[in-house]
C-alpha cells in the first residue's frame, strides 16, 4: 500500500505546540519593532510534527511504501494520513475533497488532537478519524480501516518504547534549526514522556489522557545516539509536556546522555517547581542549554481560577537567575486576554516579566482549544470561529473590559516592551550570543566560570550516584 503523509505549513503553522492544536507567529501590528521580533520568530525551520515521523516509520515497519506530500497533490495514493491543527483546518478540509474527487477509492485517515476534539469537523467527508495517538495505528490499521463507523477510537500507546523510532529519512531534517534553544544544528524532537497530571482547564495536552506515561531512559538515549550518527543531528528538543516529573528518570537520562561519545545540546518543557537547583546542575552538564516554563500571570486569583497551581514569584526570579548563571536561557510563557483582563492587568504581566527577565518571553493571547473545559466554559464568549485565527497572537474572544483591538495593541505592546529595553540585553546577551562569552566582559566570564564549575559538580554527583 502506498501512503501519504499529507502536511501544510500555510499560515506559519507550527503544528508540534498547543498540544498539537499549532500555533502561527507573531505578526504584531505593523510597526518596526514588531517587524524585528517577528524576524526573529522567522529564523527557526521547526521539525515536521513528531507524530508524523513516527508515523513514517510505523507505516515502513508494516511494509508500506510512505511518501511525504508538503502543500501538493499526490496522485495514485492508496492511503492519506493528515494531522490537522485548527489553523490550517479549512485548508486540509479542502485537499481532502479534492482527493476524493479526483480518486474515489482513496481513502484518507485523519490524526491528532483536532481530530480527537472535533471529529464533527469532517462529518461532511467519506473519510475516517482515528480517536486517540495516532501511533496506535501501528497495531489498529487493520482494524480502522475495516470499521463502518466514521470515528474509530484507539486509545493511547500504553509502551512507548514498544514504538519504532521516528524515520526523519524523508523530511528535509537537515534544515530543522530552532534558534531560539540552540546554537548547534540540525534539531531533532525526542520525548522521555507523553502526558501531564496537572489540570490546567484551558491546556489540550490533557484531553486525550490525563497522566503521564514515561519511556526508558536507556533507550531514548539509545535513539539519541542514532539520531546524531544517522542523521547528524547535533540538537534535541524534548516534547515532553512535563518533563521532570519523575525525577529519577531526569537524572538517569542526564548520567546516560553524559556518557555518550560526542556532545549534544537538549531542551525540555517543564514547571519551575519540578526543577531542582541539582536536577538543574546535572542536566546542564550533559547538555541542557534551554527550559521551557509557563509563567502565564503573576494573579494567582486568575491561575486559580482556570486550575493552574501557582508557584510562588520569587521562586521564579530565582529560577531564571539560577538558569542565567549556569549558561541555560529560559523560554517563559505568559498570558493575556483572559475574558476578565483589564489594560492594568495586562500590563502588570509585562512588567511582571520584565522583572522575572527570561532570555525569551512568549505573550499568548488566551485561546479557547476545543475539546477543553476552558472551551466549554466561555462558549458564549467566543467572537472570532474562523480557526484560522487562532494562531495564540489573535484576540478571538469577547472581553468585558476590553475591545479586540486593545487586547490586540496591548500583547504588541508587550512584546515590544519586553525586548527593547538595556537590562534584556545586559542580563541575556551572554545567553543570545554565545559566542560573545569569549570576549565578554568579567560578570559574563564569572558566569561562563561558574557553569563550568557547576559541570564538575554534576560529574562528582553522578559518580556518587
């Protein structure tokens, strides 16, 4: 059988984030430092979304022949596999139906999170939506293809390692490069767990499942190596929504990937109060070099209010200036355009982050992703239904205190406010440039001394592991 792995990236669709909902890049409102941050969202070429590399290989090991389709027809295809965000909906919706007119008899399987929130979507097609990781198809196939029913539920992959490697073989990885994590490339996307055991109402990355399944770290390292010998990659980008949560796992990943025969550079998603000042030490000496976190707002009120459990403030200064000096950049999160925001509290974010300081910050505009109970809550509140616009840059609900224009204005004002400013660069431009430490002034040697000391100090500990 001759599959396709149909994909767009049109709307700057990045199809890996929200949970796989996508998100799209920063326009901001036409002035010039809004031109200059969306440059610099520009610079990176992001992976392929990782289920689709994992389905690549999936569909090799069943001893099909997969073909990867970027925004183009492929005629003669026995089997389509699309993986929509909402985004680019409209878009993949389109292509279907011009498949189906032009080859009846094709059939077409649609995966991921938009198809687990909303398979009503594509009730108008002759296609199936496979509910549940898309991954399962390495057993349910079979199985899908053969069911009447229109939506077909495979649950999740309870053995992650049970899975094939991802096959990057016929995607254009050389050119995968995310600037804003690395300085080595190309980037590969890896993962150590699926899932996240918080509750955050307006996160997707907890429909499907609501805990988290973990990989053997012997074997992630394993697949690193092959990633690095095989393909060249010199960067790793861990998709975890949590990663850390067991933190055992962490420190067995960093000790293994610490004794690899070349150096790599990592990146991981996780929450402040899961990092340890150690877990942190050892983890930058294997090669950590990026953390995501999600800050979202300094209101602990409004982090209540949606089921976000609150870290206290100071803890997350203290977090990024423990990153900063050991050489890690910090890649916060925030959030505005709750439907209660006001112009104050939107600017008390902005200042709040200029405060915090991380190497990058990312001003969402709050988004209702179907599917979660954030969703459910302000379906009356919802103004903008073109998905299309739902990028995380885009103000699409109603606010009681505010326009969608000034939500609009205010999140370029943040962005703007953030970056163009002496203490970003003074605090971070080590971090921004590395190549800088090596002419830097003293305060940036002390911190390039510092990291190497804290690497030493790794390697004392996990000889005393």
């Amino acid at each position: 059988m001759h599959v396709v792995l149909w994909d767009t990236q049109k709307n700057d669709v990045q199809k890996d984030y929200a949970g796989g909902m996508g998100t799209g890049i920063f326009r901001g409102s036409g002035r010039f430092g809004d031109w200059l941050i969306s440059r610099g969202y520009r610079r990176d070429r992001r992976p392929v979304a990782l289920n689709f590399a994992y389905l690549a290989a999936i569909f090799k090991e069943l001893g099909h022949t997969v073909e990867y389709a970027l925004d183009r027809a492929v005629a003669g295809a026995d089997l389509y596999i699309f993986n929509p965000a909402l985004l680019t909906l409209d878009l993949e919706h389109q292509a279907m139906q011009e498949i189906l007119a032009k080859r009846p008899t094709a059939r077409i399987l649609i995966t991921g999170p938009v198809a687990f929130s909303m398979p009503e979507a594509f009730s108008d097609l002759d296609v199936k939506v496979v509910r549940g990781e898309a991954e399962m198809l390495f057993w349910k196939l079979d199985e899908v293809l053969a069911s009447e029913d229109q939506v077909v539920s495979v649950g999740s992959v309870k053995d992650l390692d049970s899975l094939p490697w991802p096959d990057w073989s016929m995607f254009n990885y050389r050119t995968f490069r995310m600037k804003y994590d690395f300085w080595k490339f190309p980037t590969a996307l890896v993962q150590l767990s699926r899932g996240c055991t918080f509750t955050c109402n307006y996160c997707p990355y907890i429909m499907v499942e609501n805990k988290t399944r973990f990989r053997d770290p012997e074997a992630v390292v394993e697949e690193i190596r092959y990633g690095a010998e095989h393909y060249g990659f010199r960067s790793f980008k861990f998709r975890d929504p949590l990663f850390g949560l067991d933190r055992k796992r962490s420190l067995e990943l960093a000790d293994r990937i610490s004794k690899l025969p070349f150096k790599i550079q990592f990146s991981i998603e996780s929450r402040i109060d899961l990092m340890r000042e150690e877990t942190l030490i050892r983890l930058r000496g294997a090669g950590l070099t990026s953390i995501t976190v999600g800050i979202e707002t300094p209101n602990e009120e409004t982090l209540r209010r949606y089921k976000r459990a609150p870290i206290k403030d100071d803890r997350q200064q203290d977090f990024v200036r423990f990153c900063r000096d050991l050489g890690i950049r910090t890649v916060a999160g925030f959030m505005i355009g709750f439907p209660e925001d006001t112009e104050a509290s939107i600017l008390g974010v902005l200042a709040y982050a200029r405060r915090v300081n991380p190497t990058y910050a990312n001003f969402n505009i709050v988004t209702p992703y179907p599917g979660t109970a954030f969703y459910a809550e302000v379906k009356d509140e919802i103004e903008e239904t073109d998905f299309s616009r739902y990028s995380v840059y885009e103000p699409v609900l109603k606010y009681k205190y505010l326009s969608a224009d000034q939500v609009r204005t205010l999140h370029a004002r943040c962005m703007r406010g953030f970056y163009f400013r002496s203490r970003y660069f003074a605090d971070n431009s080590h971090l921004l440039w590395p190549i800088l430490q090596r002419f830097s002034s003293r305060r940036h040697k002390q911190a390039r001394l510092a990291a190497e000391k804290m690497e030493k100090i790794a390697e004392t500990l996990r000889r005393a592991a």
